[in-house]
C-alpha cells in the first residue's frame, strides 16, 4: 500500500463545464501563472496561501488552486475556473487544514483554457502523494510527453505542467528519493520552469537553469520554528508578513523540511541567468522586489531615460494604469512636463467570459480605461505605456484621447519594439501579428493614428536596471532565443524569411 493518500474536496467543481465563447485577445503580453506555497505547522496554511495567491493574481487569472498536505500526508485539494476571491470561500479553506499548503494561479500558455488545466497537479508515487504547481513554458512538451508514453498514458490534461509532474511520479517510481527524482525529471526539461513542489519530505522549490521567471522564498516568525513560504514574488511574502530570505538562484534546488533550521540549498544545473525582462518592464508588480529594489524605482528610470531619448514639446504627461504609470512619473521628471491623471481605469474589472459584441466594441465601448477631458481637452498630450504588441488597443486608445480634447497625441513606449514571439512563459500572438514585426515606425504611427511615437531603446531598458546586461532574456525584442528548440517549435509561432528560416533566428 502507497503511503498517503488524495482527497479532492472539490470534485463536482473539477466537473464544471466552461463557457465555450473565449474572451477577445488582449493586446498585451499576458503572464503564465503565479505559484505560492508554505510549509508551516500548527499554521493555517490554506489561508494563508489564499492570501499569498491574491497578492499574485495579477500573474492569472483563468483559473485557482491548492493542495495541502496534513501530518498522515493525507492530501486536500481544490481547484477550479476564476478569480482566487471566486474559486475560495472561508467554508471550502476550512476543510484544506494542514501543515503544507502548494497553491497556483493559472493563465494558460500551454493547454486550453479548461478546468482539467488547473493546478495544482496532484499525482500518487510509491513514496506519498506529489503536489506540483508550475509557472513557465516547455519548448520541449511534445518530446516530453512522447517518452513518458511508454511509463503511462493517464494524462489528465492537456499542459506541460502536468509532464513535469509525471516525469518525477516516474522516477520516483523507479526508485530515486524525492531529491534525486526531481533532478532527473528536471533534467529532461527544456524551457522556463520555476517550480514548487509538495511531498511528505517536505517543500521543494525549483528553477530552470537560466531562470527566466522569478521565485523567492522567505520565512515567517523564527527561523528556528521553520515556517517557509515560496512565492513567484516579493508581494506574496509582504501580504502575509513574511520576511524575504532570498531568490531561488536559476537552476537551484531547495528542499524546505518540517523542523529544520535551514534549508537545504543545491544547484542541480549551471547556466547563464536569463530573467525574463519584461517581469521588470510590466508582468511584476511594482511592489515587488527585484535585484534589491522595488520594481516602481526600476520603472521610474525607465521613463526617465525614455524622456531623455525621446524628447517632445508637450502640455501633459500621463501614463496608461497601472505599469504605465511610473514610467511617465519618471518622464515627467526629467522633462519638465507636468504629470496628470488622464485616464481612470475600472480596477473591478478581471477577466471575465462575458464579451462585448462586435457593435459595442465599434461603438467604443470603455470597460478597462475611460479618459478624463477636463485634464485632456485642449492639450498636447504624451501618453506613456510599456508596450505595443498587435496595436489594437493603442489604436482606440488614441481615438479616445483626441474625443476627450487632446490636440495632439505623443506615445511613448517603455520598452523596446515586441517584434518575436515568447516561447517560455508570455503568451503573446505569432510573429505575424506583431505590428511591431510587419510595419515600420512610421507605418506604426499612421495606424495608431498618434502624432509621434518611439520606443526605449534596449539599451537604455538593460541599464535602467543597474544589474549585468547579460542577466537579462531579451528575446521579444531581439529573437536571441537563450534555450534550443526544435524547428517544429519555432515555426509555430515565428514568421518564415524567403530563404526559409525562422525571422530573427540564426542555427
């Protein structure tokens, strides 16, 4: 007999059908998932992850869960479609009681957006149950899959994360130790993963060798009473006061244990650090830690050598909420344009399956951001935001500046021109709907109807974050792809030159 064992308490809600009308896409770059987990005994752990994902929903929104471990290494779990608020009530928290908690948000890259596809992933070994939350991309998913078909084929979804964790059930069952397992099925992973991970040993928290999306770990109360948390970022520690110890290091292993002082810290890889850059440009919160500071500073220095590359006469500066908005503080700044308030957003609105027709969105309908025209009419305005991606938005976005009164419309971009694909975690569009990839600046500027428009430049991006340039994935904008993939992988998303390679891509 296996030891442990899985209680889902909420196996009608994994039953739930979803609406099959899917939401208009937005025009930003969107974020993979969120993880969060704690190992703390006598704590509620269930609450105490719920608060962790709240402070994380920024990162997904399609889909909660978590699964906690009691002291029988008996596991609970409950998942389902929606907001952390909608998923979770203080009734359905009650019954997830434990000493380790694993919690996820989801917003899908790989694998449909269906209740199946929430995490965590909850599988049996011959050692106990596991517990697998995911945020990143495999670009080598179908490799994956297609060796483990000869271990199983109970796949209950359709995501990598799902890969993972049956690529540990494996080597677990093989005969490795939890530690060894996890290094082995990490090993035949390619592609951005950082990782938290529940057994009966205890918390493991992982990372991709390059570690191109963030995890930190910190600790609450004394650090002899071993309450670990593991987060995706700083603002999951700060909600529940915990104190941040340090980042997980790309391609490190950590193992947290139930009354151990310290952690036990090993790196399973060696490679060069390659942190997504747009975590610092957009995905991250502003609240959150990076490199020693907060991102709002890095943000901030941004706009401000945006403003000294890309000087305009202007009336008002302001900035598309909410990452917009320190950028155009810093461009302000240096400017010498006053910052203003021009646009309110609806900070209720998540997403939602509810869609407006075609008639209201040609009508202009304004669910996210409404103009302000008593701050715009009659002004020169520089509106600042992190990012062009199809240029759907900018474009009504403009259109509504210039109803409310501004006389002329200057974008300014803080960062560089998206004009590749993500293949590790962002779920952007193919390369062909990257306006920034099919037309030039000036055909940019005609469509999205602005007076002027520039970007950051990638240098003035890289050293705004007073760190080695070199740390840095920069690949949307550059197509210096830092992980091997194979050409069926590229192909799906990248635009083909006349010669036939991938556009951006060299062998």
């Amino acid at each position: 007999m296996q030891p442990g064992s899985v209680n889902d308490v909420a196996s009608s809600s994994l039953r739930a059908s979803v609406p099959s009308t899917s939401p208009e896409r937005p025009d930003k770059p969107e974020e993979a998932c969120g993880v969060f987990a704690v190992l703390a005994s006598g704590q509620p752990v269930a609450n105490l992850t719920y608060f962790g994902l709240y402070a994380l929903q920024h990162r997904g929104q399609e889909s909660a869960g978590i699964a906690v471990f009691d002291s029988a290494n008996q596991v609970r779990l409950h998942k389902n479609m929606g907001l952390v608020s909608q998923v979770f009530d203080q009734a359905v928290l009650e019954r997830l009681r434990g000493d380790l908690a694993i919690g996820h948000n989801r917003y899908s890259t790989t694998g449909s957006s269906k209740v199946c596809n929430a995490q965590p992933v909850l599988l049996m070994t011959r050692l106990g149950p596991l517990a697998l939350a995911h945020n990143g991309n495999l670009v080598n998913a179908a490799e994956l899959r297609q060796s483990l078909l000869e271990y199983t084929d109970q796949f209950n979804s359709s995501t990598d994360s799902e890969l993972i964790a049956f690529a540990i059930q494996q080597e677990v069952n093989r005969g490795l130790g939890w530690d060894a397992a996890i290094r082995a099925a990490a090993a035949r992973c390619r592609g951005a993963f950082s990782l938290v991970i529940g057994t009966p040993e205890g918390l493991f928290a992982l990372r991709d060798g390059h570690g191109i999306r963030p995890l930190v770990f910190g600790h609450l109360g004394e650090l002899e009473q071993a309450q670990w948390v593991v987060s995706s970022e700083t603002c999951g520690l700060d909600i529940i006061g915990a104190a941040y110890d340090d980042d997980v290091q790309p391609g490190e292993l950590i193992h947290f244990a139930s009354g151990a002082a310290q952690p036990h810290r090993d790196r399973w890889c060696h490679e060069p650090a390659k942190l997504c850059v747009f975590e610092m440009i957009y995905f991250a919160r502003p609240d959150s830690r990076f490199f020693g500071e907060s991102l709002y500073s890095y943000r901030v220095r941004i706009g401000e050598t945006l403003a000294r590359e890309t000087p305009v006469e202007a009336d008002i500066v302001i900035g598309v909420p909410d990452s917009g908005i320190p950028a155009a503080i810093g461009y302000s700044q240096v400017s010498g344009i006053p910052y203003g308030d021009g646009l309110i957003k609806n900070r209720y609105v998540g997403r939602t399956f509810i869609q407006p027709t075609q008639a209201m969105r040609e009508a202009g309908i304004r669910v996210k951001l409404n103009p302000l025209p008593d701050v715009l009419a009659g002004k020169r305005v520089v509106v600042i935001d992190d990012s062009i991606v199809r240029g759907t938005t900018s474009r009504k976005l403009v259109a509504a500046l210039r109803d409310a009164g501004a006389t002329a419309v200057h974008m300014r971009i803080s960062s560089p021109a998206v004009t590749h694909p993500c293949f590790y975690g962002i779920d952007t569009d193919t390369q062909d709907q990257l306006i920034a990839a099919r037309l030039t600046l000036e055909e940019i500027t005609a469509h999205l109807g602005v007076d002027s428009l520039a970007y950051l430049s990638k240098e003035g991006m890289v050293e705004a974050a007073q760190t080695q340039a070199g740390q840095f994935c920069t690949a949307c904008f550059d197509g210096a792809y830092p992980i091997v993939m194979d050409d069926s992988v590229r192909s799906s998303k990248l635009m083909l030159e006349p010669g036939g390679l991938a556009a951006g891509l060299s062998r």
